[in-house]
C-alpha cells in the first residue's frame, strides 16, 4: 500500500535533539494536507519547536478494513517507523502526542488508549466517539471497514471499551484532551463519552463552548490542544 504524509519541521539551529511531535490526523472526507490548507498549524508550532507529522488514512477510521487496506497497523507502527527514518523525530513517550478532528479525534483516542506507551497523550476535536451514529449517516463506509458494529468491538475499535481497559491497566495513561462545540452534530456522542472520561482516573481535559463542526473551531481549539501539551494541569470546562 502506497500512502502519503505531510510535515512541518521546527528550525533550531544548533540542536541535535530529536523533536517532540504531534501526530496531526485528518476527518473522513480530508486528506493529509488539510490541517495546512485550512489552518495557521504552521505558525502556531513554530515557537514551540515541535514537529507535525499529518498522514493520510483516507476513509478508514485509522482501522485494519475488512474490505480494503490496513490502516491502523500502517498509523501505528509503519507510520513512525518510516517518519523517524526520514526526520528526526523523538521515540521518547513524553515527546510524543496524538490529535484529530472528527473521524481523526476518534483515531487520536484509538491509538493513545491501545498504545499507552508510545504516546505521552491524545487530543480529540470534535470526534466521532461512539460508531453507531457513523453507521447510520455512512453505512458503506463502516460496512468497508469493520463490517458491522460488532465488528467494531470485535477488532478493538470501541472508544469506550478501550478507555475502561486503558484504565484498569497497571501501564501508563496517556493524558486526554476532548473538545466540541455546542452546535456540533457529535454533540451527543462526545458528551456520554467525556461522562465516562470524567468518572476514570486519566488526567482529563475537557474544553466546551459555542462551536460547530468546522474550520473556524478546530484552528482555534488546535491552539488549546498544544497549550495543553506544554503543561500538566487536568481541568473540565463545561457549558
């Protein structure tokens, strides 16, 4: 399978650290050079001195498809694997974060609550939580990818299934960053979700406000996403 990323590289002369990075992931009708297209993501990391890598998952969730490609073994082990051979990019935990939109936000929690140590956190904007309102607004493409909804549980995909098993785990928690707006479609789903978030021990952010699902959210809440990365204070922002 032949996919493609885009990436945004900090300038620090001098230095041979290998960067901190964010893994930047893209909603379901997007592709990786959206996050630039439609957002100052550039100028916003470049104070910061913080790698962006955005791959290109197409349609898939960021799931191992039933009928396609293998999606999730690409993002989260060939993906970095071929990313840090082509930058320098830090392989720490701590120097490693997750965030997405929509169907992003739902792989950005995916990875961080299957793979807790490899990434230090997750942020999700605006995501699609649960699968069951996916199924019945685009049910081809979750038939493509897990067949059904047990399908989804069955292959590890139920955000609320691995949040309790993430949880209980003697391992590492990841820290999560969960944010949608008032006037979202998913407004539903990300609400039952961060009402299990908000009962677990994770250190759990939760920022809520005036907002729909679009651009003009996500490029200001992505601001918030990497201020939370730059500090270690767990909050809840309610309506």
């Amino acid at each position: 399978m032949a996919s493609s990323l885009r990436a945004i590289l900090p300038e620090v002369p001098g230095t041979q650290r290998p960067h901190r990075t964010l893994w930047l992931l893209h909603g379901l009708s997007d592709d990786e050079a959206i996050w630039t297209r439609r957002t100052s993501i550039e100028r916003y990391v470049e104070p910061l001195g913080i790698a962006v890598v955005m791959p290109n998952v197409h349609r898939s969730f960021y799931s191992n498809m039933r009928h396609g490609y293998r999606y999730w073994d690409f993002v989260s082990e060939e993906l970095p694997a071929k990313a840090r051979a082509l930058f320098p990019l830090s392989a720490e935990r701590a120097d490693n974060y997750v965030a997405g939109l929509s169907m992003g936000g739902y792989g950005a929690f995916k990875l961080a609550l299957s793979k807790p140590h490899l990434f230090a956190g997750a942020a999700g904007l605006s995501s699609a939580c649960d699968l069951t309102y996916m199924q019945r607004k685009w049910p081809e493409d979750l038939r493509l990818i897990f067949d059904d909804l047990a399908g989804v549980r069955e292959t590890g995909g139920d955000l609320f299934e691995l949040a309790a098993r993430a949880n209980a785990s003697a391992g590492p928690k990841p820290r999560l960053f969960q944010a949608w707006g008032s006037e979202d479609f998913l407004h539903a789903d990300n609400q039952r979700f961060h009402e299990l978030l908000a009962r677990l021990d994770f250190d759990y952010t939760c920022e809520t406000g005036p907002g729909d699902h679009d651009w003009a959210y996500w490029d200001r809440t992505i601001q918030s996403v990497l201020s939370w990365m730059n500090t270690g204070t767990a909050s809840v922002e309610a309506f």
